[in-house]
C-alpha cells in the first residue's frame, strides 16, 4: 500500500490553492468567507499613530496598512495574494480591466526613445495602444509573426525593452515555446510580457518558464462568470512594486465588489477550466470532421501548427475553439444565426458558451480586404465554450452546420 506524501512534503495542488491561497484567517466575527472592506478611505487613532503609519510606509514596513482606497484594500490585498500564488509569482496587481493591466504595466516598463515587439495574432486593442497611443511618446513597435522566433529576434534592437504577445493567441490559438522566447529575451536584456488570459494558470504558468510579467484578463476564466471587468499582473516583487505604484497615479484599481466576485470565481477555477478544455477537446474534434468545416484552429489537434509545444508546455488546452467555414460572410452568418445555445458576444471563459463571427464582431470598420490583410477572414468563426454538456453543444453545431 502507497504511504501517502506528509503535507509538509508536498505542496497544494493548483486547485486547492485556488480555494484558499493568500487567506488571511480568521476573518472579522469568524466569517466563512472573505469580508468585502467597502471604504474610500482609512483613520487613524491620533496623530501619533498617523506619524508612525507613515514612517514604516517610508521604509517599506506599513504591512498592507494604507490611508486611501486607491492605494488598496484588504479585500484585493488577499486576492492579489491568491492570484500570485496561482501563477507562481511572489505578487500581483488587480486593475480596473484587463487592458488596465495592460497599459499599465506597458507605460511602467517603457520611456520615450524605446522599442518593443509584439506578436500579430495579439488582442487587437493591446496592438492599437502599442502602434498608435505609444508613438505619441515616442515609443516605436515592430509586429512580427506570432511563432516565428527567428523573426521575432530579428526585430530586437539596442532599444528594445519589451516583447509583448499572448499565448495562446487570439483567434487562431497560436502557442508560443516560452522556453525559446525567453532565451531569446534574456541574451538581448529585454524583459517578456505574455497575456495568459486563454490558458489562465490551470493550464500554463509562464512565469515557470521565466517570463518576467503575465498578464490575465480576470473578466474572463477567473472571474468565470461575465459579471465583472477586471485584470491582473503577475511577477517579482520589484517589478510589482513599480506598476503598483504607477496603478496609484494612473487610477486604473479594482474594487472591493469585483475583487471579491474574482476570488468566488477562483475557487471554482480549476472545475471549470477542467471542463471547458475536455468540451473544447470533444467539439473541436466533431468539427474538424465535418464537410462544411474547412479548418479547425484548436492545439489540441494535431493539425494545429503549435500542437507539439501545447503539448510540451500546457496542461490543458483551453476553451476557445476557432474554425473556417466552407463559405462566405452571409453563409458564416447564417450559421452563427442558426445555433441555439452558444450566445452571440464577445467575450468568453465563462459558464456560457459564447460565439462569434469576428469579421463581424471586431472588425466590423474594416473592409474584407484590410481584414485579410491582418489575418481575420470573414469565414472565421470563434467559439468559446462553457461548461454545458458538450454533447448538447455538439448536436447543436451539427444541426447549424447544414445551412453551410
């Protein structure tokens, strides 16, 4: 009979420090659950107690004490914690949004005179803020191809700080090896950022790679519900420190509410993710099969070009499957117009499944030829499961498909 591991030979598996990493027992009259602290602002007893706050905030001692709800809260205090344990990484920062963490952490790393690369297959918000709103302080961006490393390494100059990109990317699942990137990263001196949001810590933890930053839309897999907006980054201490304090003068902070519906989330995380990539397995396996499908991006298959680094580097592949159709835009639309149980919208990581047609969806000001030109064909259709019977979604996908 095996002897079973003492708890303190072993760490908590993922799904338990989920549940409970970063609590901060007993809570106020032995609450069960995390108490949301719903202030604007702190007090002080007297001026003495006021000095010496801000005497041990001087050193670095004031032990998450702070004066002013922009600067914290003890209910996003525990769940930072939770989320850094998650992700492997000594802290974390909660933002308004997603694009919060990612702003934020970009105009933390960057001054006028940089460079940074990122991946084209990247969020298209993320890939407007590095083109555009980062030119205007003069900080220039080179896209190269998403798994092209060659080519990513071609484009570091001596200016370069930052390479930005998302793995796995947004539509076509690209899978990025994070060990390559990294070394890569390492012998120019320039610091990676990657936005795990589709793979959340259940599936990958870049920062056990050596990525230096990750980002993570809490909107999506961890918050789990669609009732919230919010983001985080992970790493270092140092570098938490500096984007926390930029997150003071910047304003981009999470609330109370939202961080406590994030750590409601979080303790069913790793249930759902379980879920999502074993329905996302099965549906993208049913229509790779289907004669009015023409490709199916998923890394899961083995027709995915990146399907052996997932393999190597994930511990699940997700919820999000994209797919072409054998048609055009109408035909694409009537069979996104078919489907009953996959919600039209743009979000996902959810408990419903949600699809779209991002022609249609994200890139609807585009013409068909300025959307080819960036990779989005009208075609496409992106689906983000949840966490319904995959065989009810499946049987539903069959029936939609015969408008194609």
């Amino acid at each position: 009979m095996a002897t079973l591991p003492s708890q303190t030979d072993r760490t908590p598996r993922l799904s338990t420090e989920a549940v409970h990493a970063g609590e901060n027992r007993p809570y106020p009259h032995h609450a069960l659950t995390l108490p949301i602290f719903d202030t604007s602002t702190y007090t002080f007893e007297n001026t003495a107690d006021l000095r010496q706050f801000m005497e041990a905030r001087m050193w670095g001692l004031a032990e998450g004490r702070v004066e002013y709800g922009r600067y914290g809260n003890p209910t996003i205090f525990e769940v930072e914690a939770r989320v850094a344990a998650l992700s492997g990484g000594e802290a974390a920062v909660l933002m308004s949004s997603g694009m919060a963490a990612v702003t934020s952490t970009l105009l933390s790393l960057l001054y006028a005179g940089d460079h940074l690369v990122i991946t084209d297959d990247s969020y298209r918000r993320t890939r407007q803020f590095c083109l555009t709103f980062l030119k205007r302080w003069g900080i220039e961006c080179s896209v190269v191809p998403a798994g092209d490393l060659e080519q990513l390494e071609a484009a570091i100059r001596p200016e370069t700080k930052v390479i930005v990109s998302e793995s796995p990317t947004n539509p076509y699942m690209r899978v990025l090896d994070l060990e390559r990137l990294v070394a890569i990263a390492k012998r120019h001196k320039v610091k990676t950022l990657i936005d795990s949001t589709f793979a959340t810590p259940i599936n990958q933890r870049p920062l056990e790679f050596g990525v230096d930053l990750v980002v993570d839309s809490a909107t999506k897999y961890l918050g789990g519900h669609n009732d919230l907006l919010a983001g985080a980054v992970v790493g270092s201490e140092s570098l938490m420190a500096m984007i926390r304090q930029n997150q003071w003068v910047l304003g981009a902070v999470c609330d109370p509410h939202t961080a406590y519906l994030i750590q409601r989330g979080l303790k069913t995380l790793a249930l759902r993710v379980h879920q999502q990539n074993t329905s996302a397995m099965k549906v993208a396996e049913f229509l790779e099969a289907q004669a009015g499908v023409s490709r199916v991006w998923y890394p899961g298959l083995r027709s995915h070009p990146d399907h052996d680094i997932a393999r190597q580097q994930m511990d699940g592949f997700g919820g999000v499957v994209s797919f072409e159709l054998e048609g055009d835009l109408e035909t694409t639309s009537r069979f996104i117009d078919a489907v009953k149980l996959p919600l039209i919208a743009s979000s996902l990581g959810g408990v419903e499944t949600l699809i779209e047609q991002p022609a249609l969806m994200s890139y609807f000001e585009l013409s068909s030829e300025e959307r080819m030109e960036i990779g989005i064909k009208d075609n496409l259709v992106r689906l983000a499961i949840g966490i319904e019977s995959p065989e009810d979604l499946i049987a539903d996908l069959a029936e939609a498909l015969k408008v194609v």
